[in-house]
C-alpha cells in the first residue's frame, strides 16, 4: 500500500535555515554553511556552500535533500572554504557520521555549527526527485532512523514530524542472501560487481573515505588491480566493505550514487551485523574514539582461531 | 528509402541475424540495470528505458585487452590482439542521443592515430537507431541541436508507429545492405501516424555563445561556484556517450600479462597527477572546468563538434546533482 508521508514541516524547515544562516553569517558566527539548494530539474536539490547572509534564501529542505553533507568537511574535499567555524545542515543519519569523524580525529566539534533537521525521511535514489514521499518511495536508510530528531545539535527548526515508518529492506535482503549456499552468494555478488565501472562514486561520497591516497589508486607499488574487470572489482569492493567495518556511519551514500545500482550498502549492513553480533558494538550518535577492529581485548571473541 | 517493419519481423529480423552467427548488441537487463549488451534472443531485448551507459561501449569498451606478454629467462613473447578478430555486428535500439555521438566519436579515434580498436569495431558495425517517445527533464538533445527523431549515427532508423510496428528509414549503405539480407521482412511504407515524438526538458541553447564565452573565461569565479560541489568521481564522464579518455596499464606479473585499456575521467585528481607529483589541475574546480571545456570548447576548436548530445545521463547519476544542462544554458546567457 502506498502511504503518503506527511513533509509540510519542511517549509517551515526552510524558513529556520535560512534565518539561522543569515544570522549566522551576518554576525560572523561562522565562515560559510555548507547546506542544500534547489536546482532546475523539478523537485530537485544539490548540496551548496554559502558564505555570503544574502545567499542564505537559496537554502531549503525537501524530500529530495538526500546527500550526506559530513563529506565536504572532509580533508578529502579541499574545495571548502575551511576557516574558523563552518555551519552545516545535517540529518540525524548524517549527525552519526560527524560523530564518527570526530572520533577518528578529523572533525573538532567547536569547529562546527550543527543545524539540525527534524526528518520525516527523504526520497530514494529510484524516485525521481518530484516524487511525492510515500512509504515505497522513501529511501531504504530511513526505514533504519532510530532516531529522527537530531540531537545535541546547535539549533533546530521548532517543528514535529512523523518519523519514518516501516520495517528494514535490508534486514530482509540480509536474510535473503544469509540463506543462500556460499555458492549462491557468490553469484549474487559476482553478478553485481560485475557491472561496476570503477568510477568510484561510492567512495567519493563516503565520509568515511578520506585517505589521501587510497589503496585502490596506488600505484607504487599496485595494490590492486585498477581496471573494471572482476579481480579489481572484487577487491575493490571488498576494500570498501572492510575498511568501513566498525566505521561506517550506515548514510546509504555509496548504494545511493552507484551509477549501476550495485546494492553497495548492503555489504555494510552486513558488516555492521557482525560487528553487534561479534563485539555488541554499534556506530552511535557519540563520538567513540576506537572501534572492536582497531582495538584488543582480551575479552575478545576468539573463536575464529582454530 | 522508407519501409515498415512490423514488431513480429523485426524481432524475426534480430533473431535472424543471432543464428547467422552476428553478434547482436542491444538494451538489456543485466542484475536489473538496463545496459548494452550482446543478446542470445530477440526477447531480451528491453526498450522501457535509457540504457545506464552509453552505446559507446560497443565500439570503446568499459575495458579491453590490447596485448599480453610472457617472459621466460630471457624469451619475451609479444601478442596483440588483432582487431581482425572483432565480429560482424548489429547494434539495436540505439536512441537518437547514443547514436549522434558515434560520428562525434569518429573525429578523435581517426585523428592524428588511427585507432583500429574503435575503427575496426566501427566498419563492422550496424547501427540501427531508436526514436523516442519518451522523455524527463533530464533529457536535453533539443538544447544541442539534436531531437528525438535524430538521424545522425543511424544506419537505420526505427520510428514506432501508432497501432504498433515502425516506419524504417534507411540512412545509408549499411542500412541497405542489411534490409537486402531479409527483404521479406519489410514491408511498404506505412500510412499509420508515428507516436508522438518525446519532449526533453529544455529548448535550444545557443551553443556559438556558450564557445564564445568559454574561450574567453578560462579564469572566472563561475567554475568555483559550480565545482565546489564536485565530489570528484567518474560516474560523469562513464555514463557518458561522448566522452573517450582511456588509460593504459600492465596487469599481472613479472613473468606474464596484459596490457589494458579502460575508460578514465577527467574528474579523477590522479587524471593529470604526473610523475614529478606535480598536478596542473590540483583542484576539483580545474578538474570541472575541463569537462566543460573539453566539449564545448576544445572539442569544437579541433573537430568543429560538440562533445554532448544531451542525453542527461550525467544529470540523472551525478551523485551531487551537478546539471550540465543547466550550466551550459547559464554560460550562453552570460555572452
């Protein structure tokens, strides 16, 4: 059944970002907020970087405002203006990936000026951005929000909205292939990957991938394979999938961008599963400063040795 | 010369060509995306949607090998691959945009070196276009000067008729030679009215200001302002069906391999990274302002084309919503 989601709250959302962002700007509060605007196509929207009070009405918030901004505060992306406190707009699901940053020493909360989105849920990347926001056309991450209101932010919007209702694809996609043979499996993933182009979207807009070289691109000496055939996809994706473990922040960004809609989040998902089942460990809104895969323990889970 | 094929004879038609041992190359589902791809039967075909990537590929593949190596002791044995051994082929579906970049394709490939790789790929190559009744506000081939009944790169053009079947006009040599195959399976022109023709999202851009303003603005704060955004992957320049960088490497070991060619991107920091460590385009705005740059300045400068045809694939899967479509149209508004 398709039920329609309930976003008039966003227009009174955008009305708060935008004042909260002049007053910001103007006062000198911040040197730039890194926020969305709309763009031509209809409904569409696009993550901007302001530094000027009287561009603060080209902000907004809508069901297509999807993007996980954390990525541009980065030292991946040195485009951004970085100079004192910079102010940006962030979602609860993205509030969680600024708390793993901070934890990995990359981000300093006082450098930061959170302005926080009470969010309903945004659209999936299969719904065209002027899509109404129903339950079928909301984007899987949502459906996994536990918590829609951000919190410990520096402002947000006085406004309620429903959160997200609906049980998690991924737990049922996870099931789904936790039943297959490893043969099965294999075939899955091989018949994914081998669709992948290497264009590395989905690390370019993972704040979580900000080597400043990553493995993939080395070539003194190669590490892996470079070109879009099965070795180097294969171990591109498995890079990607164990590097995040324990880190990944679950945004949905690299399943989001994958030109070939590979269900890249899926693998993260998966990971994160282990993760909780092996070391009742789960990425939170607080910033931990190691995860179970940089750290020992003596209590931990030995079994794997045999 | 114009024809009628009816649906049955035309999927007869591709059947036709798969047992004659043709390779036949046309949309399909492959693990859901609909992609260009060799198909076994006429029933894979799928013609709901643009295909995620380009037809470039059936000339320029994703990846390819150009040569392998095996040293033992001293012997080092050297093969290419011959592009003699490239199959006779038909490439079906092509929507007008897909196929108005093959000849654009041409100019480069047959440039200062002959790429026989493409060249090769390209004479043996049928090209049987698609006309569109469908378009979003992605679309914008009537911006550039094309539309969705475009005839440009087709050898034969397929336009779907109203009570079902097509109107085929035959566009050249190859196209006539492959209705002599199975003249049986056309008929005389139709009387039926073609469906109505798709509407892109945009109308056209004067495309001679957009050159003017760009040979004059190589520095200008507009590239900052667009690029800031970029998040500097190749999804662009990949789904692309104009865009033709490649790189070169050697996989495998010391003692046997291949030498690959596959696609690159201009939006890579490593594109321009040189040896020294030097990189002339440090920043993502450099990177960005080539890719305008390169289709609507220095690919006109050269070949007197524009390297877009307005399909809006870059528009659609740019993870940061970057609209090429919407820039351009900004740039010829500014001269």
């Amino acid at each position: 059944m398709n039920q329609t989601i309930d976003t008039s709250a966003y227009s009174v959302i955008t009305d708060a970002i935008r004042s909260e962002a002049a007053r910001l700007l103007s006062a000198g509060e911040v040197s730039a907020v890194i926020g969305y605007a709309a763009a031509r196509r209809k409904g569409s929207a696009q993550p901007i970087v302001i530094t000027a009070a009287d561009d603060a009405a080209r902000l907004f918030f809508s069901p297509a405002c999807v993007n996980n901004l954390a990525v541009y505060l980065t030292k991946a992306k040195k485009d951004v203006p970085r100079k004192g406190k910079i102010a940006i707009v962030v979602k609860s699901c993205d509030l969680r990936a600024i708390a793993g940053l901070i934890g990995e020493s990359q981000l300093k909360r006082e450098d930061l000026y959170l302005i926080g989105i009470p969010c309903a849920g945004v659209l999936a990347s299969t719904a065209s951005p002027d899509s109404e926001l129903t339950n079928n056309s909301i984007a899987s991450k949502c459906l996994e929000c536990e918590n829609n209101v951000p919190q410990g932010v520096d402002f947000t919007p006085a406004v309620k909205v429903s959160s997200p209702q609906g049980s998690s694809r991924y737990t049922a996609e996870i099931a789904r292939l936790e039943q297959m043979s490893p043969a099965e499996r294999w075939a899955f993933w091989k018949e994914q990957f081998s669709k992948c182009i290497k264009c590395y979207a989905c690390r370019q807009v993972c704040p979580f991938c900000y080597c400043e070289q990553c493995l993939c691109d080395r070539n003194k000496p190669q590490m892996v394979d470079t070109t879009p055939r099965p070795s180097g996809n294969l171990a591109w994706h498995i890079v990607r999938a164990i590097h995040l473990a324990g880190r990944c922040a679950g945004c949905g960004e690299c399943e989001r961008v994958c030109p070939m809609d590979i269900p890249l989040n899926l693998l993260n998902r998966k990971m994160a599963k282990e993760l909780k089942e092996l070391y009742d460990y789960e990425c939170g809104f607080e910033p931990q400063e190691k995860g179970p895969l940089n750290s020992y323990d003596e209590k931990d889970d030995q079994s794997f040795i045999k | 010369m114009q024809k009628f094929i009816s649906e049955q004879n035309l999927k007869t038609l591709l059947d036709q060509m798969i047992q004659a041992g043709k390779r036949v190359i046309a949309p399909r589902l492959e693990a859901g995306t609909t992609l260009y791809g060799p198909i076994s039967t006429s029933s894979q075909v799928c013609l709901d949607e643009l295909p995620r990537r380009s037809a470039k590929e059936a000339f320029f593949p994703v990846c390819e090998d150009i040569l392998s190596y095996k040293k033992d002791g001293q012997q080092l044995d050297v093969s290419d691959v011959s592009p003699n051994s490239f199959p006779e082929s038909t490439l079906f579906g092509v929507r007008p945009c897909d196929a108005a970049a093959i000849p654009v394709l041409d100019a480069v490939f047959s440039w200062d070196y002959k790429d026989q790789f493409f060249l090769e790929r390209r004479r043996k190559t049928t090209v049987i276009g698609l006309g569109c009744t469908k378009a979003d506000d992605a679309c914008f081939c009537t911006a550039i000067g094309l539309s969705p009944d475009d005839r440009k790169g087709s050898d034969l053009f397929l336009i779907p008729l109203e009570g079902g079947g097509y109107q085929c006009d035959v566009c050249s040599e190859k196209g006539e030679a492959l209705i002599a195959t199975a003249p049986e399976l056309f008929e005389a022109p139709s009387q039926a009215q073609p469906l109505p023709k798709a509407v892109p999202g945009m109308d056209n851009i004067d495309l001679k200001k957009v050159k003017k303003w760009l040979d004059e603005n190589f520095e200008s704060p507009l590239w900052d302002e667009i690029a800031v955004r970029c998040v500097g992957c190749g999804a662009c320049a990949f789904v692309c069906p104009a865009c033709h960088c490649f790189d070169i490497v050697d996989e495998g070991t010391e003692k046997q391999g291949k030498r690959r060619k596959s696609w690159d991107a201009c939006g890579f920091w490593k594109f321009t990274h040189h040896a020294s460590g030097h990189n002339p385009r440090d920043m993502q705005p450099k990177r960005y302002r080539n890719r305008i740059m390169h289709k609507f300045k220095y690919y006109d400068d050269k070949f007197g084309q524009t390297l877009c045809t307005g399909c809006g694939r870059c528009i659609r899967i740019c993870p940061v919503g970057i609209d090429i479509a919407a820039i351009v149209e900004d740039i010829s508004q500014r001269s």
